[in-house]
C-alpha cells in the first residue's frame, strides 16, 4: 500500500488528461504518406486527426500508444506490436483540448507500406494521405506531424532509421528513395550507393539472385538492414536542402 507524503494534498491541483498522438509515416509511390483518422465525434467531428486516444489509469503512454493505433485503425495486433515507435516529445499547452486540460505525448512510427487501415474506437475512418497534401488537422495535430517530419528528417542524416521504411528485403533504389522522399530532394546514384556500401554495418547484403524491380533495367542485388544504428561518417542532405 502506498502512503501519502505528510503535507500532500492532491485535492489542491487541479486535475488533467494525459494522451498520446501518433505520426506514422511511410513512403507510397515515391511519396511521403501520413496514417490520418476521421474523427467520428465532438471535438471536431469529421476532421482529420492523428491516431490517438486517453491513457488508462494502469497504463503507460507506450503501451497505450500501441493500442490506439490498433483500435482506431483496425491493424492486426501483430503489425502494431512490431512497429518502431520512437517518443516525440510532450505537448502541454493549456487550451490544446477544449474539454479540458489534457498534455500528450507524441509519438512516430517509421514504417513500409502497412495494408490498408480501417476506422474503428472513435475514429469514423483511417487513411494513408500524402503528407503534402494534409490540410488543418484536429488539435495541434499539424505542429506534432511538421515535428515529426523535421525529427525524421534529421535522424537520417546520423542514424539507419531510413531501413525502418523498407521491407525486410530491399534494394539501394528502394533506400535512396526513402532519403529523397523525406528530404524532398534527388540525390546523386552513384554516390548514395559508396556511402551506403562503405558505412560499416548499414546494409547486408541478401543472399541469392537479384531482384528485376519495374519489369525494366538489369536486376538489382537485394540488401537487409545492417547491425550498425549510427552512421559513421553521417549521410548528410545536401546543404541547404531540409524535411
């Protein structure tokens, strides 16, 4: 049983919500892609939102980030449980919520291409929408995704994060243009490919023939992610470029 500090009386703050918010980003037909839900009551019914919800009393922000994202967008618990979710940061802005005072906790998730989400829990509709393309979300749902984006952005020049985006087997092409697609830049061939192969541990080379992508060109060798989580030299944008 846990006693209350002498002194202590919590009748003297006032009371608030804690939710979490997530950004879940892939990369659709070269283009960056954000998993939305259509908010199916008051506040801000109809709008779009990040997925997202209350956490329980006994529960902690991670394990109920997993489960909104399952409940809201009807993914197989076993995507959800296997997806890499990284904390954001803490929104605490008074009037973010208009029923009360509520902080969040934000969270993004990196991922391939997911199957199609379906609504469900309070969301009327779940839906990958171009990220260039997202207009007036609910909430500060807009400042948690351009976060998220930035956070991305820059953790690729310094981390492998960008094999979050791959399937489990993939091509140099299919990991430049995770790069391009989150830069919003075309990179140099060539010299993507050197650093990739030269930086210890990013990639690993996938045993067996190589894999035609586009029915066109020669076949291209297939890679897995590496051992390494940081990289050593970085794989900086080009300079002036940002997310």
């Amino acid at each position: 049983m846990t006693t209350r500090p002498e002194g202590y009386d919590p009748r003297a703050f006032e009371p608030f919500a804690v939710t979490v918010d997530l950004a879940v980003l892939t990369v659709r037909g070269g283009r960056l892609h954000v998993l939305l839900v259509q908010r199916g009551q008051e506040p801000y019914a109809g709008a779009w939102a990040l997925p997202g919800g209350f956490v329980l009393p006994r529960e902690s922000a991670g394990t109920a980030a997993r489960r909104e994202l399952a409940e809201e967008t009807g993914l197989p618990g076993a995507v959800v449980a296997g997806l890499h979710l990284e904390q954001l940061r803490t929104y605490t802005e008074p009037d973010r919520d208009p029923r009360m005072r509520v902080v969040s906790v934000a969270y993004t998730a990196l991922v391939p291409d997911l199957p199609e989400p379906r609504g469900g829990g309070d969301a009327a509709e779940a839906r990958w929408l171009p990220y260039d393309e997202v207009l007036a979300l609910a909430f500060d749902h807009d400042l948690i995704l351009a976060d998220a984006r930035e956070r991305v952005g820059a953790k690729l020049e310094y981390t492998c994060l960008a094999t979050a985006f791959c399937p489990p087997e993939f091509t140099l092409g299919e990991l430049r243009e995770v790069y391009e697609t989150v830069w919003g830049v075309p990179l140099d061939r060539p010299n993507f490919r050197r650093k990739v192969l030269t930086t210890p541990g990013f990639v690993e080379a996938v045993e067996g023939p190589p894999r035609r992508t586009g029915g066109r060109g020669k076949p291209a060798a297939l890679y897995r992610a590496g051992g390494a989580t940081a990289l050593h030299p970085p794989l900086l944008r080009p300079e002036g470029r940002s997310a």
